[in-house]
C-alpha cells in the first residue's frame, strides 16, 4: 500500500497535473464564493470537462474543485454574512461579526487554515481507515439517523442567541417548513397550497439565501453607513493568524473528527458536521458567552468540521459505491464514466488510480492553502466597495443563485420569502441559525422516523428499533448530555457569580 501511496503522489506531481487541479481549485473557490452555486453544481459543470482526460487527471480536477469551493462558502459567509455553500452556515455566526469588528482578514486566513487540516485530516482517515469506516457507516439504519436529528436539533440552544425561548421558535419554524412537500408515507401532497413545484418540498439553497442574504440586503439599505465595515490591512496579520491557529490544535482536531464522522454518513454532509462541531466547541469552551460575537474558535470549528467532510464522503463512495453526499454521488457518475467501478476491486483492478485520487486530495488541501494565502487579501478589500453598490450585487446573485438551482422561478420565490420572514424575525431577536437548522434536520428526522415505522410493521418493534440498537443508545446519550450539559453550566455560571458578588459585599457588610 505504501509503495502505491508513493507512486500515487510522484503521478500527482505532475507539472500538467499540478496546473489543472490549481485551476479547478480557483474555480472551486469562485463557485463556493458565489450563494446558489453550490459545490455540487460546480463539479457537475466540470465533468463533461473532463471528458478528454483521462481517469486519474479527470479525478483530481473534480477533486479539487470541490475542496475549493467548500472553503469558497466561508468567503461570503464572513465578508456579507450569506453563506455561499450549506456547510458555510455556521461560519457567518463568527465569521460575519469579525468582520465588523474590522478583522475580516484575520478571520478569512482562518478559515483558509481551518479548512486545510480539516481537509487533510479527513484525507488520512479516507486513506488508512476506509474500510473499517464505511462498515460503521453501515451500520446507521434510519433509527440512528432518526436520532442523529434529534441530537442534531438540541444544538439549537447554542444558535439561540440572546433567548433559547425565541431560539426554539425559529428551529420549529424550520420544522415546520421540512414538512412542505410529499407525505413519505402516502405520497400525498401536503402545504403546497396549490403549487405543484412545491411537491418537492422546499430546496435548501433558495431557503438558505434567501434567510441570510435578504435581510443582509435590506439592513444595508436602511443604514446610512457608506461600507459594511471598516478594513485596513495590517503588517504581520499572517504570521500572527497563522499561529494563533495552529495553537488551538484541540479545537482543530476535535472539529475534524466531528466532521470526518458526520461526513462519512449518508444524507448528513457539511452543514450538519458544522452545526454539530460548533455546539461541541461552544459546549466545551470555557467562554461560551463570546459564541456568536465574533469569537475565532466558532470560525475555525466551522470550515474544519466542514472541510473534513469532503473526503470523508467519498469512504462510503469509493469501498462500497454509496455515495455519502451529493458531490459524491456527482463524482460517482465521473468514475463510471471513466470506466471505474467503485468497491473492493477499485483497489486491486484500478490501484494506481484509486491511489493516485488519494494523494492527489492530500496535495489539493496544499494548493488550497497556497491559493487561498494569495488570494485573501484581495477577498477582504470586496467590503471596501460602498454599499449602494454592494447591496444589489447581493441581491441580483440572490436571485440567480435561486433560479440556477433548478431552473425554476419558484424557488426565487422561495427565496425572496423566506428573506422576508427573516427580515421580520431578526427585528424579533429571532436569528437564521435555527430555522435553517430545523429545516436541514427536519427532513432526516421525518425520513428516519417514518422509515422505522415501515420497518416495524414487518419486523422487531418501534421500541426495539429505537431503544436497543448500539448505535442509537449511544446517539441517545449524546442528546440527553447535550440537553443537561449547557442547563448544567448555565446552573454553575450563576451560581459563582452569586458567590464573587457575595464575597464582593463583605467588605461593606464589616464596614457598616
């Protein structure tokens, strides 16, 4: 294995090679950059492409844009608060209030690191540890990820904000937006109110853009300040994000496994493994009140988790031929036009590709850094352009964003209403963050639910399927933990702020 490792890595060097993975790792970014045009989208786009290459070469391009646009969603989710990709939800809570603190630069060179080593650690897993992962990823039946939801849904309470109370608000207003659409059960078309498009229920990414980006839109017109935020580029600023990084190895890593982890599950992907690995971050930081005002952990648990998912999707992919997101399911079609099938015999029959796609993501997450260190100075000046130029910028990508997803001006509808409602729930102290959380969650939890009753009727009982499975006992105490956990530290934090401020009156109480 060692010996094809090397071999893939000296046919990854290439000097063709190396310019056409930094070419598509370019246009990841700009795709990632852009809100509607997902990675997703950008690798199907770039598959006829790679028509003409062959198998290893066509791989690596596909590869590498996808890795460049999920750490492109991070840009337009810290410069203008609008996510360009689903998995960039959770970097807008700090990315977007570093920015206004005037430190876009050091939030954007971050997110560059953070996205790297989540993206090689993700890339080490896929290549020493496949196997045995995707056995586990088998073993999530729609019990488990009925439970994963749940525990998915009680990170609510970290994206709360001010009021946990207007928190749960919004995440079941998300809810209740996963239930537009086709019943799973009867098929039967429920709160389209007419409109037959609706039967697919509503698209994440119109619902995404329209939530972040039009109330973004609106607040700048209403405001008679002339940028977003002030920014000056500042000497050192490199040298001193770049260790400050790197020295929160703990956060790094801990964010990296959540996300190879959540990645490697069918139907989970990169929003999900942010939203996880920020609550885990938040829960285990001994400053949890600065979440959600600009704190740079939030940034870097965010696009590690996120990264990381990029090759963990492709375990289940590339050892048994099930896709684990949909650029996998993308990049399935790409192997099997290259005459590969994935399995056990892509790395028997086809081991110098196979090895060659391996090394090639680990050099991918370099050129990133490389790219991505060159280029993010010149991402931060995009909010020194006024904002009576910016706003319809935002908005007319808005708008195209939603159309490009299907061709549909329903979902331009979607998302202007959307933006609306989260313009009027931001004036409520509602924030975006749950509602789009119960809308991304809702859909799994529903699917899982449903499915196990089907299953119940033929074999062991909805208690047995729920309540005995490992996998589902182990998620079920992650969720009561998560639930107990922040209640309990709430308790505490109050509790030794009472006794400082006893201690602090005693010297008036002798006094008197």
């Amino acid at each position: 294995m060692l010996g094809d490792l090397l071999n893939g890595l000296i046919n990854t060097l290439d000097i063709t090679i190396l310019l056409i993975m930094t070419l598509a790792t370019m246009g990841g970014i700009v795709v990632g950059t852009l809100p509607g045009l997902s990675a997703t989208m950008g690798v199907a786009l770039l598959v006829p492409l790679t028509f003409g290459m062959d198998a290893g070469t066509g791989l690596l391009a596909l590869g590498a844009l996808y890795i460049g646009a999920m750490f492109g969603g991070a840009n337009s989710a810290i410069l203008i608060n609008t996510p360009g990709t689903p998995a960039a939800v959770a970097t807008t809570f700090d990315g977007y209030p570093l920015t206004k603190k005037g430190q876009a630069d050091r939030a954007l060179i971050t997110a560059l690191l953070a996205s790297v080593v989540g993206g090689i650690v993700g890339t080490i897993f896929l290549i020493f540890l496949a196997t045995p992962l995707a056995n586990f990823a088998l073993g999530f039946g729609p019990p488990e990820n009925f439970w994963l939801a749940i525990f998915g849904l009680t990170i609510i309470g970290a994206l709360a904000g001010k009021s946990i109370i207007k928190g749960f608000i919004g995440g079941t207003f998300g809810l209740m937006l996963a239930l537009i659409g086709m019943d799973p059960v009867s098929g039967y078309p429920r709160f389209t109110f007419g409109f037959y498009n609706l039967v697919e229920g509503i698209n994440l990414l119109p619902a995404m853009i329209g939530f972040f980006s039009i109330p973004q839109v609106i607040s700048m017109m209403e405001r008679k300040d002339k940028y977003i935020a002030k920014y000056e580029e500042r000497k050192g600023i490199y040298k001193k994000t770049i260790t400050e990084t790197l020295k929160r190895r703990v956060v790094l890593l801990r964010s990296s496994l959540i996300g190879t982890f959540v990645g490697m599950l069918p139907g989970a992907g990169g929003n999900v493994a942010g939203f996880v690995a920020y609550n885990e971050t938040k829960r285990f930081s001994k400053t949890p009140q600065e979440f959600g005002k600009g704190n740079i952990d939030g940034v870097i648990t965010s696009e590690s988790a996120n990264s990381s998912t990029v090759s963990s999707s492709l375990i289940p992919l590339l050892t048994l031929g099930i896709p684990g997101s949909p650029v996998a399911a993308v990049l399935l079609g790409g192997l099997l036009i290259h005459g590969l099938q994935p399995g056990a015999d892509l790395f028997t029959e086809s081991s110098g590709v196979a090895y060659t796609f391996l090394m090639g993501l680990l050099v991918a997450n370099i050129l990133l850094l490389l790219v991505g260190l060159m280029g993010t100075r010149y991402f931060a000046k995009a909010i020194a352009i006024p904002v009576h130029y910016l706003a319809p910028i935002i908005a007319v990508l808005a708008v195209i964003g939603s159309y490009s997803i299907r061709n549909s001006m329903l979902d331009v509808f979607v998302m202007l209403g959307c933006g609306l409602l989260g313009y009027f729930a931001l004036k409520v102290d509602i924030t975006p963050g749950p509602i789009v959380l119960g809308l991304v969650l809702g859909v799994i939890a529903e699917n899982g639910f449903v499915l196990s009753a089907v299953i119940s009727e033929t074999g062991p009982s909805l208690f047995v399927l729920f309540f005995t499975r490992p996998i589902s006992l182990i998620l079920i105490i992650l969720t009561v933990l998560s639930i107990i956990t922040p209640l309990w530290m709430n308790f505490r934090r109050k509790k030794k702020d009472q006794e400082s401020q006893d201690i602090e009156s005693l010297p008036h109480k002798n006094a008197r």
